[in-house]
C-alpha cells in the first residue's frame, strides 16, 4: 500500500510539473466545450436532463480519448529513460507500479473533470435538474475514464516508446468503442456477448442518470482486466 | 557474499552470457571487465534483480535471486548503464523518493539522504533540478541513489562512462571510500578507468569468463609477464652470464648499458626474482633495483580479449 502512494505521488508530481498533462487536459476542455456549445445546447423544447445527458455522453467519449493521451507516458517513458530498472530494482511489487502509476493518472484526470464542472452548473443555473443525475453522470465518467486508463497502461507497459502505446492503446480502446457493429453480423448468442463489449452501451445509463450494478462491473471488471495485464506484462518482461 | 553457478541468459535465440559461475566474498571490490556487448550489463541486471536468469543459480547473500528477489532488493543498490534519474525532480526530492522506494524508515530518511549528498559531493546541488545537471553530476546523483539505503552490496555499471579525467578521477576516490563498509561490484570497458581500485578482476569476452585474478595473478596467466628488470653495477657481461646459469631463465638482455651501470631485462618462467637476485650477488655484482615487468593491465586485457574473439 506504502508503495502504491509512494509511487503515485512521484508520477502525480511528475503530471504537475511537466507540460504535457496539462496540454492534454487543455485541448480536451477546449473540444469538450466547443463540442456542449455546438450539439448539447441547441435544439428547440429540449429539456435541461436532456442536455445534461448530451453533455455526459460527448465529455465521456473525450474522457475516453484524452486517457489513451494520458496515459501513454506511464510506463513506456520509464523504460526510454532507463529509470525502470530503478523501480525494478527496488523491493516494490510490480503490481503496485502498476496500480501507483494508474492511480495518479486518476488523480490527474479528476482535475480535467473539475474543470468540466461550469457546464452542468449553467444547465442547473438556467434550467432543472437534479444532483442526483449530475453525481450519476460523474461517476459514469469516473468509471468511463479509469476503464481508458487502465488501457493505457496496459499499452504502455508493452511499448517502448509513448506513440506506439498511444496507438496500441488507441486500437484496443477502438475495438471496445465499435464492438456493436460486430454485433450487426453475428447470431444470436454472440451478439448479445460483443453488443455487450462496448463501453458506452454501459454508460448510457449513467448519462440519463440511473446507477446499475451491472454496469459498474462492467468498467470495474475492464479496469482490472487491464491492469492486471500490465502487471503480468512488466514480469514477463524481466525474462527477457 | 555473491555464488554465482552456470549463469545462462538468452535474449531469444543468442545468448548474452552462458554458464557464468564466480564468487565474490564480502568486502570485496571487484572490477568487471569486457568490451561493449561482452555480457557485462546483462550479468549485472540479473545480480541487481532486474533480469531474470534463463538458467543458472545466483545467491546473494543466501537469497535466490529468483525465489527471494525482495530479500536481496533489499540489501543492494544498483547503477544501470544509464542513472535511472527523473529529470523533473530536484536531486534531494529524488533521492528521498529512492530512499522510501527502498524501505528506509521515516526518522532516518533526511539523515540518509544528506549522508548520501555528502559522499557523493552533492550537498550544494541538492535543490536543482536533475534535468539541470551536467553528464558528471548526473552520474554521482545515480551513484548516490545506489547506496543512500546503506545496501551491502553496490552494483555500478560503467560509473566512470563519459566522464572527464578529474572526474574519473574523483569517482575512482568514491569506490574507494566506499570499500569495506560494501562489496562493490564494478564494471567498465577501459582498464584503465578502474585499475587499481579493485581486489580482483573477471574479465568477460562473448558472454564467458576467460580470466580471473588479482592484477598480478592476470598478468602472470600471461607468458610474455614472467619478465624482470634489474639495474646493475660491475660486469655487465659477467651479469648476463650468471643469470643465464639460473634454471628457469629463458633469455637476458641488456637493455641500457651507461657509465657502469647496466639496465637488463631477463624472461623468466615463474616468479624467480629471489634466484636472480642471488646468483648476481654470488657473481660479485651490485644489484641497484629489480622490477617486475608488469605488462600494463591494459595490454593484458586487450591480448586477452583479442586472443579469444
């Protein structure tokens, strides 16, 4: 657990004072706000739920992208610079490498989700909704965001360099997203299974506002999936 | 300290090193050699427990690298080729974080980390960055995360890579210091960088050790090293004549020969010295000094890299 913080803390520190993070979170707010002006406010007798949900649905696909961005650097950087063998080399589980890096990489995007906060308040300033549904739709996010990733980390701690985990990352996240048009050309049994794969069937409860166990375990079990990965990932890479 | 047994390590199909096997007693400082790609750094990154053996046992300190690799993490420190440094992060916070990685307990960390900046002459850098520094400081910033836990074995590879003469010279001092209170394992492909510093040597050539000793017992593996130079007054011929009697002498010159005084070079098999000595006394001649002619250890490393390859 010790090792777990000690090594969140360094990464958060390191996402705190380099630019990159910090980009990454400006040109996601920027989309993020230029996509809620263009396709959520618009559009005549919607309802402030209906924008809310709108809003959730495009900030959780920009969560989804931006953590692939984020991501990329947790591992692989590690590796270009030689300092993994420090962390190799130290009496810390490579398990909590793992899950130290995932956590601040959390941290960090919780400042992007922040930030993306004035756009629910306006909706609540200028119509009705409810706190109920804003809290849904944040930890549909929260969800949506750890799941992308725990991805990440996985793609980085397989790559060498930040661009190709971005694109491995990138491909995985792709096939989760577009799951459902395998769905189309597939019977019956295996449709229900691939329809299923695709992160934002689970989230579109989230968006409207209704929190289901099922769909938690989705992202929950992605998540741990992913991460779990990475760890076998970084052993096996001590064998060779 | 360290029982290395048939050490094997493949990347893929090549093998990097194969059935290594060496000793290393406690204290000890020991001076790895090899050209670049010899197999050096792979053996390290396995005793530093960041590689794992393809075959081969490998204790330290009576834990199995690849059954008690927490044990042994625990008591080393470890310099890679390249320092494992976070350029974003000043030298003190950095080796802080290295310190609490490596399960130094709270109320000695700051004691720790200032005894590490000391030995390492980096007190008065300890609020820079780390992406500020030059090539040099880089190098004793990697040096002091390798021991600010205290570990009992120190493993630098390459420490003195790139840097200048007085640097190398300064680094040299550190290992020096840091002998007795650790075993240093110490590698480099420049004899020269790190003669004299260390008890023993192995020398490693296309993943295998193919010698290993003390500089003198290094230099004796070698025919052309059994040669001696004396300087003589008398006779110079009734020297040369008295040493060639000695048994085991193979050939005398006179290398310098000036106002009475005679500079010879005798090739000898073994270490006769002692002999020498005698028959010049019993010949009724001065003997001013006697040399061995150690062959440079850096003329011993490349006859032994170049015989083999």
């Amino acid at each position: 657990m010790k090792n777990i913080w000690l090594i969140a803390r360094r990464e958060l520190a390191a996402y705190l004072r380099t630019m990159s993070g910090y980009i990454i979170i400006a040109v996601m707010l920027f989309i993020d706000g230029l996509l809620f002006n263009a396709f959520a406010i618009p559009g005549t007798a919607k309802k402030s739920s209906e924008i809310l949900a709108d809003f959730f649905m495009l900030t959780s696909g920009i969560t989804m992208v931006g953590a692939v961005f984020l991501s990329m650097r947790l591992i692989a950087e590690e590796r270009q610079t030689g300092t993994l063998a420090l962390l190799y080399s130290s009496p810390v589980h490579d398990l909590e490498i793992v899950l130290g890096k995932f956590l601040a990489a959390l941290l960090f995007l919780c400042l992007f989700f922040t930030a993306t906060l004035y756009m629910p308040a306006l909706v609540a300033a200028y119509g009705k909704v409810s706190l109920g549904h804003i809290f849904s739709g944040y930890l549909g996010l929260l969800l949506v965001g750890a799941t992308g990733l725990a991805i990440g980390t996985f793609g980085s701690a397989l790559s060498k360099s930040q661009v190709l985990a971005a694109v491995l990352s990138g491909v995985m996240t792709l096939a989760l997203t577009t799951a459902w048009l395998l769905g189309k050309i597939t019977d019956r049994p295996l449709t229900d299974i691939v329809n299923g794969l695709a992160w934002w069937g689970h989230f579109e409860a989230f968006r409207t506002g209704v929190i289901h166990l099922k769909h938690v375990s989705y992202f929950v079990l992605v998540s741990f999936i992913a991460l779990f990965s990475a760890t076998r990932v970084l052993e096996a890479r001590r064998w060779r | 300290m360290i029982q290395v047994e048939g050490l094997t390590k493949f990347y893929g199909e090549r093998a990097a090193i194969r059935d290594l096997s060496f000793t290393i007693e406690k204290g000890e400082v020991i001076g790895f050699l090899g050209l670049n790609g010899a197999g050096k750094s792979t053996t390290l990154k396995v005793l530093g427990c960041v590689l794992l053996p393809t075959s081969g046992r490998v204790r330290i300190d009576g834990y199995d690298v690849t059954r008690d690799p927490h044990e042994i993490r625990k008591r080393i420190g470890f310099l890679p080729d390249t320092p494992p440094l976070y350029d974003e992060m000043t030298v003190q916070a950095y080796l802080r974080f290295v310190a609490e990685l490596r399960g130094v307990a709270p109320g000695e960390l700051q004691r720790r980390v200032d005894e590490a900046m000391a030995r390492t002459a980096l007190s008065d850098r300890r609020g820079e960055l780390i992406s500020s520094l030059s090539h040099g400081y880089r190098q004793r910033v990697g040096v002091a995360q390798a021991l600010v836990h205290g570990p009992r074995l120190l493993i630098l590879d390459e420490p003195t890579s790139g840097l200048d003469p007085v640097q190398i010279v300064e680094m040299r001092e550190l290992i020096r210091q840091l002998k007795g209170e650790h075993t240093v394992l110490v590698s480099s492909h420049i004899l020269g960088e790190i003669s004299q510093i260390c008890d023993r040597y192995l020398v490693i050539q296309q993943g295998e050790i193919i010698a290993r000793g003390t500089e003198a017992e290094l230099s004796t593996q070698l025919g052309s090293s059994g040669a001696v130079e004396l300087e003589v007054r008398g006779d110079a011929q009734l020297a040369v004549s008295a040493l060639k009697a000695v048994a085991g002498v193979s050939d005398v010159t006179i290398a310098h020969l000036e106002g009475g005084l005679a500079a010879l070079r005798v090739v000898t098999a073994g270490e006769l010295r002692a002999e020498l000595v005698r028959a010049l006394v019993a010949a009724n001649v001065d003997v001013l000094r006697v040399d061995r002619s150690a062959a440079r250890l850096e003329n011993i490393f490349l006859q032994l890299t170049h015989g083999k390859a």
